[in-house]
C-alpha cells in the first residue's frame, strides 16, 4: 500500500497512441474483518470486492500514468494497455468523481501525511502478451497477536462501507448527487484531541473543515480502531446526510447511551444510530475498543432504554427510527429528512420530524405514533414545537420544550446542570418568538454574575450564534417575518438553575 502515492495527471504519451494494445485485466479485492458483537472477530475475516475503484496502469520506471479504468462491483477491471511497456497497476481508495459513472466523489486518505490517497500497487511486470492478467489482495494485516507493518485493507474497507449509504439512498431517490466526501484514516488517529496531522483526532466523527465534508476515522491498535466498525461509519456518514441533504441543530459533544440529552443532540445521535442498522440491515450497532480490539459495546437499535425513554434519549429516538424503517421503509423517512426537516421552524428533534411525518404520510404517521408511545413521547400530529409533550424527564423546567417570549417584552429563561453540562437534558431552554416585521433586531441576555450566556438564533436554519464572555450577552441579527427561535445556555454550566431575563428588541 502505498499511503503517500497522490493521483497523477491523466494522459499517454503521444507514441503510446500508435502502439500494439494488449488487454490487461483483473480483480481486486480486500480483507473485511467482521464485527457482530462489539469485539473484532479475526476468524471470520472475509475477502470481498474493491467495487468501483480507479485503476491506474503507471508506467514502473517515471511512475507516468498510461491508462485508468474504474473496477465493476466484482472488483473486476479490464483496460487497454501498449504492448512492451513495464507497468505497475495501482488501485486508489477512491471512487466516483471526475470521469466515473458514480454520483460521488469519495476517497479515503491519510490525514498524517498531507492528506495523501491511499492505494496498493503491483510489483511491475512487463507487457508481453495480447492480454494479461493482474490480480490485487488488500490484506488485514493482522498476525494473530498483532498487525504487521501493512494494514493494506483499511482503506478500501473504510470506502466500501461509506459507499453502502450512498447506494440505500439511491435506492429510494436515484437522482441523487453526493456533494464531496473525503474519510481520513491513519494507523495514528488516537482517542485524543490535539493535532489531526499528528492523528490526535479524539474520536470517529463528521465535520467540515477545510477541504468540505469529511470524515474522521480512529485507527490506532490496542486502543480505538474503527475501519471495520461499520456501524461507526454509516453512523457518521448519517451525520453528513444531515449536513448535505437536511439539517441538524444539533450542538454535538460527548454523549452516552445512558445521558438525558438535549433534544436536537438526541434526535441526530439517535438518527446516526438507527441509520447504521438501516444500512447495514442490523439491529444492533457494534464498536471495538481495547487490547487486540477485543472489548467493545453492542447496543440495542430496535428496542429503546429499558427505562427513562423519552425524546431525551437517543436510544429512544433510534429505536423509533429503526422501526418505523424496518415497517414501513425508508422512503418516507428520506423524504422528511430531506424535505420538511431543512425548513421546519422548530428546531430538528423528534417532535419536528414526526409533525412533518403525519401531514405527509398518514399511513405511516400511525405506525409513527404506535412507536411514539412505546417511547414515552407525545404523538400529536401537527406539534413540531411539542406544545403537547409530558415527559420532563425527571427535570420540571424542561417543560414546556419552547417559551414564549415577545419583541419588546422581557422574558425569564432558565437552564440546569442537573443532568449534566453543556449539551444535556436542561442544558439548553428555548424561546419561540413571532416576529412581525423583517429587521434587524437586538437580542439582550442578562444572568448572574458567575454565569456567562450564550444564544443561537433560528428562523428555518440557523441565522446567527452569539458566544461571547461575560454575565450578559447582545445580538444583533435580522430575521424574517415568522417564527424565530432562541437557543440559549450557559457556557459555565453554574448551578441546577440559572436564569436569565431575556429582551428582544
């Protein structure tokens, strides 16, 4: 494999026009580790398919490029080559892009080594017949107690699980385009935040950075390695559907199966989960962690919490999402996500999905509020705001979900630690406001001393965040005529009640 080998420029020297042509042809594949329970199971490592691949035949001695042909979904390539050329056949970890046939463009590279893709390569060997095979083996790498120097098949594991999601979404919406994804790998993207070029990543995740939409991926053996934690990446890769196709409210951060969380935190979280199964067609989402990838967790997707369910919860929510695919399929799912949820002027939790899911498919909408309630979530249709909600979950001021507040009035906003800080159950409290005018308006916060607040400001997406120090905070932010939305919180998470006055102006 070689890791730092960047895509050349495409073209053929001008002699290699006239040349004798031979066929060279071949299939490529990868070593899949399996994971069915949490821990990496190494005794059911299967080969499979590098579907849809570039092949570069290079010339071996000034590494030119000849020709480039992409792999079928076999893993099977054939190109026409000149006769009496030493060549090697290099396989990217990409797929898609300019001059493929799939709509994608993804690739898989090295964030250690200046982002470089990764690929395997063949010994050279000359071309000396009218047609020639050339066959590619991606190996694990692991050696019973430990992975050798080569860990070829990460790469290609990493594409191949991304590509999955691709293709469940095709197959409900064959039209669909997938704007740019890159997956960084490396054998040193540790559990620990710091320097991504040194691989201190601190977990799998989905952001934005530079280069657009990109996912993260942890591989460091003995630790937390996550190139055949399949779940893990159709789970952030559903975290990138959110960002290309809808919209997530979410304020991210750490959570666990067992935390309370704030509504939009849950709802993405739990959506990530249940979009792994729905891919994947499981019903249970696996992560190994530890010496020899031997520990791991095993999570539940079809039932919810034992206990504490709620719109809190993201095993709530991705138990409802799990079902209502499994019974109903992911059409109507796709088209919520992708429709209603980009624009609904309640912020994106399970109470706005659902309210979009009754009006648009009223036969789905009734298995909805079957799971709803099995959920201990409130299953009124047409209530994205969850005027209608009960469950508090254990905290008296999580309810009501929205608080009315008035241009020109002062309002009373509190928010709680009790369950944990910055993006748990309390954490946030949000003002649902009418505008009525289309203005710039002055959004005033003021709190205790020891407090310093923080605001987000919505009207169908996010129109502005307000994040500065001090025991009060001002906004200035033009909204439209409509609904707007207040999100706010305490940055230092002081007590299990703090409250704030609040003024829109």
């Amino acid at each position: 494999m070689s890791g730092a080998a960047l895509v050349a420029g495409q073209g053929s020297a001008p002699s290699d026009q006239l040349a004798e042509k031979s066929q060279l042809a071949g299939h490529v594949n990868y070593e899949q580790v399996s994971n069915p329970a949490g821990p990496l199971d190494y005794a059911r490592t299967s080969n499979q398919p590098v579907r849809s691949a570039w092949v570069d035949i290079l010339d071996a001695s000034s590494d030119e490029l000849i020709a480039s042909t992409q792999t079928d979904d076999t893993g099977a390539y054939t190109v026409a080559v000149p006769s009496k050329r030493t060549v090697t056949v290099r396989v990217r970890a990409q797929s898609g892009g300019a001059g493929a046939d799939a709509p994608w463009d993804l690739s898989v590279r090295d964030n250690t080594r200046g982002g470089a893709i990764y690929a395997i390569e063949s010994p050279p060997f000359t071309i000396d017949a009218p047609s020639m095979t050339r066959d590619l083996h991606a190996a694990s790498g692991w050696a019973g107690n430990g992975y050798g120097a080569l860990r070829a098949a990460a790469p290609f594991a990493i594409l191949d699980t991304l590509r999955k999601s691709m293709e469940k979404v095709l197959s409900v919406a064959p039209a669909t385009r997938f704007p740019l994804l890159r997956a960084y790998w490396s054998v040193n993207n540790v559990p620990a935040y710091g320097e991504v070029t040194a691989g201190e990543i601190g977990t799998t995740s989905f952001m934005r950075d530079q280069s657009g939409a990109a996912i993260y991926v942890l591989g460091k053996e003995n630790s937390d390695t996550d190139e055949y934690d399949a779940s893990v990446l159709t789970h952030e890769w559903g975290h990138y559907y959110q960002d290309a196709f809808g919209r997530d409210d979410s304020p991210g951060g750490s959570h666990a199966m067992a935390d309370s969380l704030d509504a939009r935190l849950a709802f993405s979280e739990g959506w990530g989960n249940a979009w792994s199964g729905i891919v994947l067609g499981r019903d249970n989402y696996t992560d190994a962690v530890g010496t020899l990838q031997s520990g791991g967790v095993n999570i539940d997707l079809a039932n919810g919490p034992p206990t504490l369910r709620g719109w809190y919860r993201e095993g709530s929510i991705n138990a409802i999402l799990w079902q209502l695919n499994a019974r109903v399929g992911f059409a109507p799912i796709h088209q919520i996500m992708t429709g209603w949820m980009r624009t609904v002027p309640a912020l994106t939790d399970i109470h706005a999905f659902s309210a979009g899911l009754f009006a648009r498919d009223p036969a789905a909408g009734a298995v909805l509020t079957e799971l709803l309630l099995g959920q201990a979530i409130s299953a009124a249709p047409n209530d994205p705001f969850g005027e209608s909600e009960t469950n508090n979950g254990g905290l008296v001021a999580a309810l009501p979900l929205y608080r009315p507040a008035a241009v020109g009035a002062a309002t009373r906003a509190c928010v709680s630690n009790a369950f944990g800080s910055y993006n748990k159950l309390g954490s946030f409290v949000y003002l649902r406001v009418e505008v009525p005018a289309p203005r710039a308006y002055v959004v005033r916060i003021e709190g205790p001393a020891a407090a310093d607040p923080d605001v987000s400001v919505y009207s169908g997406r996010l129109l502005a965040r307000s994040e500065g120090l001090g025991s009060a905070e001002t906004a200035t932010v033009t909204l439209p005529a409509g609904t707007a939305v207040l999100a706010i919180n305490d940055a230092n998470d002081v007590s299990a009640s703090t409250c704030f006055s609040v003024t829109i102006n």
